[in-house]
C-alpha cells in the first residue's frame, strides 16, 4: 500500500477510486478491470491512482476490508453482554439483521473479493479480521447459548460454536449465489432464526 490519505480532497480522490473499482467489478467483471478504467471511472489520472495503489489486488483488498468493517461494526452494536440478559428472540433478531443488514451489491462484492484475495495470496488481512471477529464474537455466543439453555454445557460448546458461526457466515456469503436469487432477506432470516432456536431447544424435550 503507498500513500495514506490525510487531507479531504485525498479521502474523496481514494473513495472515488474504490467507487469506480467496485462498480467495474459488479458490471463488467475481474477480468475486464485494470488501473486504466478504474482511473477513467473514478475521474482521476492514471498517476493519481498509482499513489494510492501499486495495483488492482491493493485495490481489492481496501475494497473488502471496508464492507468487513461496516459488518463488524453492525455486529459489535447488536452483540454485547446485553443479549445474555434480554429476551432471547430479541437477540437472536438483532444479530441475524446485522448480518444481512448490508445491500445486494456490498453482498456481491464480497462473494467476489474474497476469492481473489486467495487467487491473489493476498489473504493474510482478510484471515486476520476473521479471526479477530471471531475472538470477540466467540465468547459471546458461548455465555448467550450457556445462559438460555443451561443443558448445553455437557456439550462441546467449542464445536457448536464453530458450527453456528460457520452456518452463518455462509448463508451471508451464498446470498449471491445464483440459486438465491428470488430469496427475500424476510424468508432467509426466517430460517435462521429456526436454525437458532433448534440449537437452544437441545436436550429441553
């Protein structure tokens, strides 16, 4: 990464950049984007560009880890030690619309990012964040499972953790796969939501 930037005009010429480059990419696609059409797009100089970004990957990874924070930050607000104490639907409602909260074209992007952050080997940012959400999402989910349904502790509560955070980490990224077209967010979180309360009625029958 080059240049970090400090003034305004420097922050709207970088947006205007990761603009362009995310709009190439929903409509044209990876293979079609180059340095050239995002500066064309994005209203600034091929030079411009080059002092915010070596190349499109750098681009690519500013663009993904932007859409991770909006969601992280959406996670942190519905997810504190709040949610062992209230109603549990309650919970359970804010967490699954803070995972889908986010539009069709952030969803789309992030199908198409995270791949090519692999193709790339340009993953380690991308590992990291995941983990770090993981780390505080983790214990959370452990205490809120622990407290609505005390059975569970004979359980591996590692394993479902695991499981559930996995579950739901897929359902966001597979909304824009082509079998989830026509598939409101109001249907989906539905399922969800009886996909969670399955795990807190274990052992209760």
């Amino acid at each position: 990464m080059k240049r970090q930037p400090k003034s305004e005009k420097a922050k709207e010429t970088k947006a205007a950049i990761l603009e362009a480059t995310a709009h190439i990419l929903l409509k044209d696609g990876f293979e079609k984007l180059n340095t050239n059409h995002v500066a064309e797009k994005a209203g600034v100089s091929v030079g411009s560009l080059y002092q915010y970004y070596s190349n499109k990957e750098e681009m690519f990874d500013d663009l993904l880890m932007g859409l991770l924070e909006k969601r992280e930050a959406r996670l942190r607000a519905a997810m504190d030690l709040t949610m062992i104490t209230e109603p549990t639907e309650k919970t359970l409602e804010k967490v699954i619309d803070a995972l889908l909260e986010s539009d069709e074209n952030d969803t789309r992007l992030e199908f198409y990012l995270v791949p090519l952050m692999f193709r790339a080997n340009n993953e380690k940012r991308l590992l990291q964040r995941a983990q770090r959400m993981e780390e505080f999402t983790r214990p959370l989910i452990k205490a809120f499972l622990a407290v609505k349904n005390p059975r569970l502790l004979k359980r591996d509560m590692d394993v479902m953790t695991f499981v559930l955070i996995q579950a739901l980490r897929g359902v966001v990224l597979g909304q824009s796969l082509p079998q989830a077209r026509g598939l409101t967010k109001k249907k989906i979180k539905e399922e969800l939501l009886l996909l969670l309360r399955s795990y807190l009625d274990v052992g209760r029958s």
